[in-house]
C-alpha cells in the first residue's frame, strides 16, 4: 500500500505543475499588461511609479468615446437581430421536418467556422456588387451573420435538452400555437437565448477583421481605434483601454456561464 501511495504521489505533483506553468503561460502577458497601465512613464521599458491618470485620461479622450459608441451601436443592434432570427431558426431546425432541412443546417453555422477574412471579402464584394454605402449598418448587417450562428447554435442545444412533448401538451389543453410557443417554449428557451446574446456581444464589441472591411467614413469601431494607435507603439492609454475591455469581457462571460449554470441545475431538480 505504501508503494502504491510513492507511484501517485509524483504523478499528482506533474499534473499540478502542468497545470501551473499552463496558467503562468496564458495570463502573464495579461498580469503584465494590467501592471504597466498603472506606470507613471509613458513607456513600458521601465516603471516609475503608481498613477491612475492614464484610465482618466482614458474617460476624456473623445474619439475613444465615439468608438466605443459606434461599437456599443453595432453590437447590440445586431445581436438584437440574431437573437430574434437565431431562435426562430433554432425552433424551426428542431421542430420541423422540411427538404433540405440537413444541408440547411449546415449552411446556417457555416460562419462558425469560416474564417473572418473570408466572410469580411465575401460581404464587401456583394455590398460593391448591389452598390450600398458603407457605413456602421453595413458592419452590423455584416456581424448578424456571425451573431447569428453563434446564437443559433447556444438556443439549438437547450432545445434539445427540453421535452419535445410540452408545445403538445399545451395545445392539449387548449392554447393556440403562438401561446404555445410564447408562454411555454420561449421562456424555457430564454436562459440559452441570453447565453447566447451575451457571447454574440462580446465577439461583436471585439471584432476587428470584419468591420474594418465593411466601415465606411467616420464609422470606425473600437478595435479599428485601437489599431490605428497601436502603430507607432503600445501606449499606457491603450494599456488601460485593454484592461477595461478584458474586465468587460470576463463580467459577460461569467454571466453567461452563470445563466447557463442555473438553467442547467433548474432543470436537473425538475
């Protein structure tokens, strides 16, 4: 028994150190990041003391601000729009039984894997073919696409998790399809609707690729902001501005998680 306890030992300390040197990999550049936007010095050769005037200069820059608008515009009017279709195509993959319906469902979550540079060539080729202007509609109607995969696929696993017999159930008992659907399915769907809405808002707020490809004048997002800066040089303003956006990120997600976790022990006390 004492020899078996020797063989484990050794093997748990491995899997610990692993485990350690994995995180040390992926968030030090992030801990390093945060600390050097708290640097006095407008380089980040060297640190020269704690201030907070680069987050305050941050607050008064105004073409960070209208960025961050032109972004918080972008992301929730399309996520808006992917949350609305998404669910319906969801339902009616799940649902109904149509020609095609395999090859459909295919096509729907192909965003998902394309990569961003072919669907950003893709939608500025078709918006100069039927001749449309870009503007920040054009980077919405280009991040529904990608929005909308995203909360297709978060809605179309909680249906499968939920009986196929309640919508039955309900018409049963005298309400009507469209009762059916809004007082019975959509509020078991709702906890994967917001999950999804969520994840579709952070990939929309970060996006860079596909809006820079489908901006017009004066239409410019966050991330483009923070490219055109971060050509001359990292500086301590967009150190901050990285850091809020990582805090904003990891809020959303853990939302999401969250809604998904509850949902998920809700249903296994049912």
């Amino acid at each position: 028994m004492p020899k078996l306890q020797s063989q484990e030992q050794p093997r748990f300390y491995w899997q610990l150190l692993f485990s350690l040197l994995m995180f040390v990999y992926m968030y030090l550049p992030i801990l390093v990041l945060a600390f050097f936007s708290f640097n006095e010095s407008r380089f980040s050769a060297s640190w020269e003391g704690f201030t907070l005037k680069w987050y305050q200069q941050l607050f008064r820059d105004q073409r960070i601000l209208s960025a961050l608008q032109n972004s918080l515009i972008v992301a929730v009017s399309a996520v808006g729009i992917a949350a609305v279709i998404g669910t319906l195509m969801a339902v009616g993959l799940a649902r109904y039984r149509f020609r095609g319906k395999t090859l459909y469902r295919g096509v729907s979550y192909l965003p998902l894997i394309i990569p961003d540079i072919a669907i950003a060539v893709a939608t500025l080729v078709f918006l100069a073919v039927v001749q449309i202007r870009l503007s920040i509609w054009t980077i919405v109607a280009a991040h529904v696409v990608f929005c909308l995969a995203y909360v297709g696929l978060v809605v179309s696993t909680r249906l499968a998790d939920l009986d196929p017999h309640l919508e039955e159930a309900a018409l049963d008992l005298g309400a009507t399809p469209r009762e059916a659907f809004l007082k019975v399915l959509l509020p078991e769907l709702m906890p994967g609707i917001i999950s999804g809405c969520l994840l579709a808002f952070v990939l929309s707020l970060d996006d860079f690729l596909i809006a820079s490809f489908t901006a017009g004048s004066g239409a410019t997002t966050l991330p483009m902001e923070i490219f055109s800066r971060i050509r001359t040089g990292v500086k301590p303003d967009i150190n901050a501005l990285s850091v809020i956006l990582m805090l904003i990120s990891g809020v959303v997600f853990f939302l999401a998680e969250s809604i998904r976790y509850q949902s998920a022990e809700k249903r296994l006390k049912q």
